[in-house]
C-alpha cells in the first residue's frame, strides 16, 4: 500500500488490494490512531478568541493546510473569509473535490463517522474559520432532532460510497478526471440532495398535521363470482405544490425518519373509518353477499417495538370495526431479520381477531413451509410472478405451484398485478381464489371507489 494514499483508503477501500475486511480494518484502526498522535491540525492561532459557545476561530495564511488525508478528525470548519481547497489523492493524482467559500462548512465528515481525514484541505487566499470541535458536534447532534441525526449518518454514508466509486472507477472519462470535474459534482449533488431530504422530511412530519395524507383503495375481486371481496389501501401524498405523491416518493424516507409508525398508524385508523362507508354501500348495492374487508400495508418497524404492534391493536379496537374484517399485510423481511420478534408481534395481532397476509410473495425467501411457522392467512404473489406468467410456462407452473400448497396449508391467494382478461383464465384454471390489479381497477380515492362498488354490483 503507498503510503502516500493511505488517506483515502480508509474510505475507499480499494477491491484489487486483496485484503479481507478485517485485516483493512485493523490497518486503518492503526492507521488513524498513528494519525491521530502525529496530526498537524492544530496551526498556530495568534489570534484565536472565544466566539459564541466557545467555537475558536482560526486564521490560516495561503497555502497552509488545514488537514491532511489520513489525520483524524477533530474539527469541521465554517468559512468565515477566504478560499479553501478539498482535495483528494488517487493514483498518484490529486483531484479537485470543491473549492469552497464563505459560509460553507467543511471537514464535517470525519467528525461524524470518526473516520480518518479522506481528503485534504488547502487554503487558497488567508481564510478565517469558525472550528468547531467533536464534543460540540456531538453535542449538538444529540440534541438535535433523531430524525436530523439519522438523515446526516444515511446521507453521509451515501455520499461517502459515491465518492469512494468514483474514485476506484477505472473508466471515469478524461474530463471526469479533471481538475474540478465530477467529484465536485457529486459533492454538491449530495449537498443538494441533503438539503432537500431534510426539508421533506420536515415536510413528512408536517403533512401528518396538516392532513395532508390520502389513501386509495384498489379491489380485491373473488374470481368466483367477480365480486369484491375486499380493498387494499394504498397511502398517497397531496404534497402542496407538488401534486399527488406515490408511495415510492417518500415511504422509504419515512422509514429512514421512523415516521412510519405514526403515518402506518394514520392509515390503519383512515382505512378502519372509510371500510364503514365501503361496508354500507356494498351490502346495499349486493345483499346477500360477505362483507368487505380492508388490507392495509404494515411495515417491518411497526412491528419491531411492542408499543407499536399495542398501538395497532388499540386503532383496531377504537375503530369498532370487526377484526376479522381487517387484514394486515407484511413482507417477509420481518420474518427473516427478526423472527422472534415477529412471532411475538404476529401472535399478538392474532389474538386481537386480525387477518395476516404476506406481501410480494416470491420477491424474497419465498418458503411456504417457512411461512407455516406463523399465523398467516393470505399470501400475496408478487406482480412480478403474474407478469412473468404472460410470457414463460416456468412462471406458470410456478404460480400454480405457489397457489396450490399455499391452499393445500389452508392459505387464500391473491394474485397481484392482474392486467389482462387471459390472467384470469390461467388463475381459476390453477384454482386462485382472488385477484387485484388495473384490469379491474386502479387504486382510487373513497368517493370514485364508493361508485365502483356500487356500478359494478349493479352491472
Ligand atoms: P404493494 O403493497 O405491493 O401494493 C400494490 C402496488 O401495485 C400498488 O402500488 C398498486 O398501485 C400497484 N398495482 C396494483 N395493481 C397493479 C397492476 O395491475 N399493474 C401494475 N403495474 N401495478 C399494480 P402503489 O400504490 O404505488 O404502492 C406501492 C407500494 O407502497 C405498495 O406495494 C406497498 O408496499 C407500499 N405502500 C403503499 N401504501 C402503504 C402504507 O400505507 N404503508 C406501508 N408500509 N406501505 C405502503
Ligand atoms: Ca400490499
Ligand atoms: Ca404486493
């Protein structure tokens, strides 16, 4: 290993050095400790002077640097005057990673994750900085909002393996490569992305206040007679001046902030309020008929903690609705990472009279016998099989095989992403009692979805 690039190896592992994870690890862990004895990040300071909390500022002429590559960490740096250089060494070459200026922040990273300085920093004309010590940061960090805390670690860890690709990628262009070229980019494509991740997700935790939340339901039709069996709620964002928002803009960022539980929590509770509605109008337009349940999405994280699998329960009790009626829909992510926890959480739901289906069956483990452990009722195929289905007799047999020993173990099936008429044919061939997908209905908001029942029974 040139020592000389010792610094950016901490955070851009090289793949082609051979080393196994630990060996690297340790290396480093030495790496950063003889760093840290031998840091020359402490300049001189005439005129250091307590500012407000006690941040020191500090006055570098041109050309001083302020860290190295390979030094630990022990400030992050506010411009105050002047211009610095982030800069960063691969293969023998130095690479331009941002020229910086007043009023912006640097050498935050290392403090945060407690790595090793990945970069270096030079001043360009005599700047002033603000310095702000780890103990501060942390400081400040703890009592921060956690959701602020999260999102600083996740995005820092994302702009950390965005730079370490970069720099290993042999086929970056000549102009990549430049001076100032794309490392730069990513940096401030990161920045941006940062910024505007935190403002949404403040956003996120307003719009649960705002009311800003909708759901849409989508049928699930019973093969048998074609009639609705029961609606999937499906959340979407009216997010002001950006419209109605899918689901993929923004749970995985709800996940990140644990806003999950409170906005799964909300749906629970909208979807038990609207199945009343639904139920009235369905047994109107078809007497005689059984009545409609409602399947609502629960994510992995409302299940891990006990409080929120109990505060499900009491949205369920509150609602007055049936739980037998309610039908709760997981991934198997839950059951592979956290097994005891979902049995706890499963057994939990049961006993309070809930249904329980497993979502996007086939993307993942995929065992029926490994479902059997837990109190399922309903599995899901996944789209993807239903679409696959169309087009090669293997996913064929395979979703024949799925529906048949998930009904030989006394599970109902639902197969999911039903687009043509021929899907049909092929599930009530294989014996498939339900269906859901745009060929009935695409998910719809409560009014359009209260006329549907209602046309579609009297058709
Ligand atoms: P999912 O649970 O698998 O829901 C079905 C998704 O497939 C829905 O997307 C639906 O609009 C779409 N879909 C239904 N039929 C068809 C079809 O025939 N063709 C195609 N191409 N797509 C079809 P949507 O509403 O965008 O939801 C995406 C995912 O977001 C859901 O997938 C679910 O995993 C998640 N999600 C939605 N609402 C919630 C919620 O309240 N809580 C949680 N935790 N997750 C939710
Ligand atoms: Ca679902
Ligand atoms: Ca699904």
């Amino acid at each position: 290993m040139a020592p000389t690039e010792a610094g950016i190896h901490d955070n851009c592992l090289p793949s082609h050095l051979g080393l196994v994870q630990a060996e690297v690890e340790n290396a480093l862990k030495k790496q950063a400790q003889a760093a840290a004895a031998a840091s020359t990040e402490q300049p001189a300071l005439p005129n250091t002077h307590a500012v407000k909390e006690s941040f020191q500022r500090k006055l570098y002429p041109q050309g001083a640097e302020v860290f190295r590559e390979g030094q630990a960490g022990r400030y992050a740096y506010l411009i105050e005057r002047g211009r610095v250089e982030v800069s960063a060494r691969r293969r023998g070459k130095r690479y331009t990673i941002a020229t910086l200026g007043p009023g912006d922040l640097f050498g935050e990273m290392a403090l945060l994750d407690r790595r090793v300085r990945s970069a270096t920093a030079t001043v360009l004309d005599e700047t002033e900085v603000v310095a702000i010590s780890r103990d501060q940061l942390q400081r400040k960090m703890k009592t921060a909002d956690p959701v602020l805390d999260l999102l600083v670690k996740v995005i820092l860890h994302r702009f950390r393996s965005t730079l370490r690709h970069l720099l290993e990628s042999e086929n970056l262009a000549p102009d990549v490569q430049s001076e100032t070229g794309g490392l730069r980019a990513v940096g401030e494509a990161t920045r941006e992305l940062a910024i505007t991740q935190i403002k949404m997700a403040e956003e996120l935790r307003a719009a649960l206040e705002r009311d800003e939340f909708r759901v849409f339901y989508q049928p699930i039709v019973r093969l048998r007679d074609g009639q609705t069996a029961g609606l999937e709620a499906l959340i979407r964002w009216q997010r002001p001046a950006h419209g109605l928002v899918p689901p993929a803009g923004f749970l995985s960022l709800s996940e990140d902030t644990g806003l999950i539980c409170p906005i799964g929590r909300w749906v629970l509770e909208r979807a038990c309020a609207d199945l009343a509605g639904f139920q009235k109008r369905f047994a109107a337009a078809a007497p005689g008929s059984p009545s409609l349940f409602v399947s609502v999405n629960v994510s992995a994280q409302q299940l891990q903690d006990p409080e929120q699998v109990a505060a499900l329960g009491e949205v369920v009790e509150r609602s007055g609705i049936d739980p037998a009626q309610i039908k709760l829909e997981i991934t198997e992510g839950l059951l592979i990472d956290n097994p005891e926890a979902a049995s706890v959480a499963l057994e939990g739901l049961k006993r309070l009279g809930v249904k329980l289906a497993i979502d996007d069956f086939g993307t993942g483990y995929s065992s029926l016998s490994y479902l059997r452990r837990y109190p399922i009722d309903t599995v899901k195929i996944d789209r993807s099989f239903v679409e696959a289905m169309r087009k090669d007799h293997g996913s064929l047999q395979i979703v024949r095989a799925i529906t048949q020993l998930a009904q030989t173990l006394g599970m109902d099936v639902v197969a999911e992403g039903v687009e043509r008429q021929e899907d049909i044919r092929h599930l009530q061939e294989f014996g498939c009692h339900y269906a859901q997908g745009y060929l009935f209905s695409k998910p719809a908001p409560f009014r359009q979805m209260l006329n549907f029942l209602g046309k579609r029974i009297r058709n």
